[in-house]
C-alpha cells in the first residue's frame, strides 16, 4: 500500500515538494531508484525533510516506528493507513495536538482504483483536509466520514471488500470450467461482466437491485439463477461475512 500511495502522488504531480520514501527493505526502495523520489532506510531521515507523513507500517509496528522519530514529528501533518490503530493511541505516542488523519484504502489503489475512507482528529484544519483529499484522490476516490467509529465498516465493506469479489468471480470462473469453457475463456468472460456491470451501476445511478430486476425476465436463465442463490441465502452469508470482518476490526481496535 505504502508503494500504491507513492507511485500515486508521483503519477499524479500533485505537490511541489519532494517525495521521501522510507524502508527498511533496502529492495524494496530500488522500485524508487530511476524517480525524483529520496528513498532511505531511516525513518528519521525521512521524517525530518517531511512536512506530511505517511504512517503505512503493521498495527503493531506502529509504535516502535512513532517512536524512533517522535521529536521530528512535531508540526507534521500524520496520514495513518494502520489499520485498527485508533486515534487516541496516535495521539498518545505524537507530539500535543498532533494533525492526524485515519484512512482507510483498498488494494484496487494499486492500480489508481481505490477507494478510501477517512476521518481526521480535532486538530486538522479545513486546508490540510483539502489536501489530504487531493493527495488520496491520486489513487483513488475518498469518502470523509462523521466518526472514527465508521473506520470498522469501511474495513469489513470496502477495505476488505476487493476479496468478496475475487472469491465470487473464482467461483463463477470455476462454474465456467464446470460447464465445459477453457479457464482462459471463462476469465475473460467473468473479469469483463464484473468491470461491465461495475460501470453500469456508476453510469446509469441505478441500484443494484433495480438493474438485477430489470435483467430477471419471467421464465428466463437469469431469474433461475436469482432464486438458487435466494434459497441458499446467498444475501444472508455475504452480509454476515462482513459483520465478522466488521467485528474483527473492532476487536484489533481494543487490543491497543
């Protein structure tokens, strides 16, 4: 993710500053060797010439990396992709009145499809909110939310979100297989129906519901196929699946 945010904000040439990238793993800086980008094993280094930070590390590294540079964090702006690490532990381990802002992303951001939801503590001011959103929108749509609290159902809907489709569009393509269509067929055929009905969701505004309505004809292939998935409770299972990736961010969340 951290190499998602970089390539986004130097694809996009949204700031007039340097980009600084951070790491450990000297390999994982030589992506960054033929760019304009600083790349250095030292988070403090790093942190020092940063006016923003980026906090793209595990949950439970976070406080460990917070602390090899908490004297150079004063006055910075601290964007915080670790997941389930709430507010008040940032807070505790930055310098008084820290500006922080939690997000949320998506792996899609990879490929500049992501989508992030954020929430930011008292101490962000209106201007710095606005560059948070431009620097995200580089990989990526935003969604601002009104509590930290809405951070779980982000995670468990979009932040783990890209797998539920990569699960169900493996077992369409299996289907597929099943059915007698070569692999390489029956992935072409399932990757551009999931992209085509994405774009019409977006395009037409309509509901899911209405446009999977408007695809049952009476009688037909498509309604046979709603009602197995109806008896199965398939609706039921995914929505449950979600309330236990809902509750598993929860629960990360009170372990700090």
């Amino acid at each position: 993710m951290g190499s998602a945010i970089a390539h986004g904000i130097m694809k996009a040439d949204i700031l007039d500053t340097s980009l600084i990238v951070a790491d450990p793993n000297l390999n994982k800086l030589e992506q960054f060797s033929k760019t304009n980008t600083i790349a250095t094993n030292d988070n403090s280094v790093a942190v020092r010439k940063a006016d923003i930070v980026f906090l793209v590390v595990k949950p439970h590294d976070v406080q460990t990396a917070l602390n090899e540079c908490t004297e150079q964090l004063d006055g910075k702006l601290i964007i915080s992709v670790a997941a389930g690490v709430p507010l008040d532990r940032l807070e505790k381990w930055l310098p008084p009145n820290a500006p922080v802002v939690r997000c949320m992303p998506n792996t899609p951001s990879v490929i500049g499809a992501g989508v992030a939801g954020i929430f930011a503590n008292a101490y962000v001011v209106a201007e710095q909110k606005e560059l948070v959103t431009k620097i995200m929108q580089s990989f990526g749509k935003v969604v601002w939310l009104s509590s930290e609290d809405q951070l779980h159902a982000v995670t468990a809907l979009s932040g783990s979100g890209p797998a539920y489709f990569f699960y169900i569009m493996e077992a369409m393509i299996q289907a597929g297989c099943n059915l007698a269509l070569d692999r390489a067929t029956a992935e072409q055929l399932v990757v551009e129906t999931a992209y085509g009905a994405a774009n019409m969701v977006r395009e037409t505004k309509q509901a899911p519901q209405t446009l999977k309505e408007q695809a049952e004809t009476p009688g037909g292939t498509t309604i046979a196929a709603m009602n197995s998935l109806d008896n199965e409770n398939v609706q039921a299972s995914i929505a449950t699946a979600i309330e236990k990736a809902c509750a598993r961010s929860v629960k990360i969340t009170e372990e700090f």
